[in-house]
C-alpha cells in the first residue's frame, strides 16, 4: 500500500467554518482539477474541491466556487491537459492555469487554498501598490515553483504569496507568471531536483533562491531579474520556522 502523506479533513465542523468564511465571496471562482488513473490521491482532491463547492455560497441559483474535473483517460479532455500545460496528477488549478497546486492542496496548504479562492473572487492580491507596478512591466516569463508539504504551518505563506503574485500579474494583462506550488511527498523528484531538505523552498525560472517564506520585496526582485533572464547569485532573504523535508 502507498503511504497516505496528507490530511484530508471533510468533517462537519470543518463544512460550517469553511461555509462561514466563503460566505464573504464576492465574484464567482473556477477550479480546474486534472486527474487520471494511478492515481492515489486524485479521488480525494476532487472529493475535497466538491466539498468546497458545496460549501459555497450561491448567488443567482449557482454556487460562486464552480468545479471542472478533467480526467486525462478522457480523450476530449487531454486538450485541456495541454492548453494548461498540465503534466502531472492531481493537480488544481486557478486564473486559467497560472496559478496552481500540484498534487493535493490538503493539510495546512487548506489554508492557502481558501485565501486563495477568497482573494480571486475579491479581485485582489493584497500585494503591495510597488509590487503590482513592477509586475504590470516584467517582460519575460516566470516560473515559480514553491515546494511545500502538508504539514508545514509556514509553507501556505510562501504558497500565497507566489500565488498572488501570479495572479496580480494577470489581473494586469501581463500573464507571463506561473506560481505552481509543489507537494514534495507526491512529487519527489522535484524536490531532489533542487537538493530540498526543509520547506518551503522556492525556486524561479529553475533556480532554487529562497528556502523559507520570502519576503515580498526581494521576492518581487528575483521575479524581474529572472524576468530579465539574470540570476541570483545567492538565496534571498526569508523569514519562519523550516519543516524537514
């Protein structure tokens, strides 16, 4: 048997703080899940996204959280696979693809998960007016990879951040951000990839520069170098305690 390394909370109690928090929501969320076959958690990250939308207001006759599922064994939906640039499962999804979990977001990233979905239907990011200008004029694409597990209380800071950043950058008709938070039980061989031995460890463009939370202002100036095609030479500043990988 596989080893289950996630939290999946779908209690009653639980349904009555999520309902009371997404109660705020003001404009309607689409969440993306891929899924396929061999694939031991992707039952219950649809199941848990479907809870979500359940717990949802609804507005118009229509919950505001809407769900699409797509299973990769069905041949009209592997387009969509590739239009997202989606390669592995579960993976969840936000703002067209550029904002994303994958592997399942359970654990202490639920946290991330509803800050996320609430932001979005806000429409804002609630990053700084500084951060939202730089990001209006990056030029080049970025990709940030933020390794996380479920049992991390500072990986759904990290988490959020290169989220927001992502979708500030979209809200500003400059979609060349992608923030895909990484669950490292489920992905292994990324986590390797860039020598993780605690998280959250983000990486940009493919180059591991922070391991911690990063602090918004060095965040945002890795972003444009790596924007720009330069390099860091070192890691940049971070704060919070580090769980082992």
């Amino acid at each position: 048997m596989v080893r289950r390394f996630y939290y999946l909370d779908l209690s009653e109690e639980f349904r009555r703080d999520l309902e009371e928090t997404l109660a705020g929501m003001v404009r309607p969320v689409t969440a993306e899940v891929f899924v396929g076959s061999l694939c031991e958690a992707c039952s219950d990250t649809v199941a848990m996204m479907e809870f979500f939308k359940r717990a949802s207001p609804v507005r118009g006759g229509s919950r505001l959280l809407e769900v699409r599922v797509f299973d990769y064994e069905r041949g009209e939906h592997v387009a969509e696979f590739k239009k997202k640039g989606v390669s592995r499962i579960p993976t969840v999804s936000f703002v067209e693809g550029y904002v994303r979990w994958t592997g399942i977001p359970a654990g202490e990233e639920i946290r991330a998960l509803v800050e996320t979905i609430m932001r979005i239907s806000e429409d804002e990011s609630g990053l700084e007016e500084e951060t939202k200008k730089t990001l209006a004029s990056l030029k080049g694409r970025v990709h940030i990879e933020t390794i996380v597990t479920p049992s991390c209380p500072y990986c759904p800071y990290a988490v959020l951040l290169a989220h927001m950043i992502a979708f500030e950058a979209f809200k500003q008709g400059n979609p060349v951000v992608l923030s895909e938070a990484v669950e490292a039980y489920e992905n292994p061989d990324i986590a390797d990839k860039y020598g993780v031995m605690t998280v959250p460890a983000v990486a940009i463009n493919g180059q591991l520069s922070f391991v911690g939370v990063p602090y918004e202002e060095d965040f945002v100036q890795y972003i444009k170098s790596a924007a720009e095609g330069r390099k860091h030479p070192k890691r940049g500043r971070s704060y919070g305690e580090l769980s082992d990988f």
